[in-house]
C-alpha cells in the first residue's frame, strides 16, 4: 500500500509539474540513470501494440516505468530504467545538467519535429550536447489523456 501511496503521489505531482511548464525548454540536474535494454528495432520501423505484446520479457511494473528511446547506429534501443543491485545496466545516462521539454504526442512526425527544435534551440542558446537526444515516453502521464501521449526530450548539456 505504500508503494502504491508512494506512485500515485509521483504521478500526480509529474502530472502538477507538466500542467505549468507550458512546452518550454527547461534546464535541469538529473541524476545517473541505469537502463535496461527491453528490445531494438530499425529506425524506420514503425513501433505497434503488436511489436510491444510479441516481446515476452516485458520490463517489470511496465506501465509505471518510462519508457527510454536511445537511437544508436541505425537502430531504437527501447529501454527501461533499472536499479542497479537488481540487473546490469545496459546503458547509463551520467548525471549533470540537461536541456529537456515535455509535449504531447497525437501523430508520430511531432517527435521528429520536436527532436529538430531542440537542436535548433541548444545551437540557438550556443549549449554544447554532451550526449544524443534522449526521447522518454512517460507511460503513467498519458493516462491523463486519452487522445495523446507524453513525452519528454532530453539531451546533457555544457
């Protein structure tokens, strides 16, 4: 029950915190993050509920976890963040400053035109990207609203 208690209060102030930031860019310190990789597929795959039900192993508490897109090498590396006395971490994403934006998905072309604006504004405000764009699918926000997605783009920065 705390747990839950715990979760819910998690939500609901991520959900408060999305209300006001009214799709700006923000900076912010985010901690080291320890990724497990859930599967990979082709960059110009489109993702279905098919392709997410055939992966078996599905990451634990699914759908209280973000979901991490990592593009590497031609490939989407969909991972899941993960403590690391529990498994090994596939990828880590180091702590430090980072320059992210939160919006709302109903078409996919929005998350390609959302990635190009933050490159656009990080060479605009002349950050240097210490990492790639980070694209993280909050699974428990989207609840809120039924006709869209949420999301967040995130990309360390100096």
């Amino acid at each position: 029950m705390k747990l839950l208690e715990q979760f819910i209060h998690k939500v609901l102030k991520e959900h408060h915190n999305l209300t006001q930031q009214d799709n700006e860019y923000q900076i912010g310190l985010l901690g080291t993050r320890h990724l497990k990789l859930w599967f990979a597929f082709e960059n110009d795959q489109e993702l279905t509920a098919r392709d997410l039900f055939e992966q078996r192993l599905a990451p634990p508490q699914l759908f209280e976890n973000d979901l991490h897109y990592l593009s590497d090498s031609g490939q989407v590396k969909l991972c899941y963040e993960t403590t690391v006395m529990t498994d090994t971490a596939d990828y880590i994403l180091e702590e430090g400053s980072y320059l992210y934006k939160h919006f709302s998905v109903t078409e996919d072309d929005v998350i390609e035109h959302e990635i190009q604006q933050l490159e656009r504004y990080a060479a605009e405000q002349q950050y240097e990207c210490l990492s790639k764009i980070i694209l993280v699918e909050k699974s428990y926000l989207s609840m809120f609203d039924n006709n869209k997605l949420q999301y967040e783009i995130q990309v360390k920065v100096k």
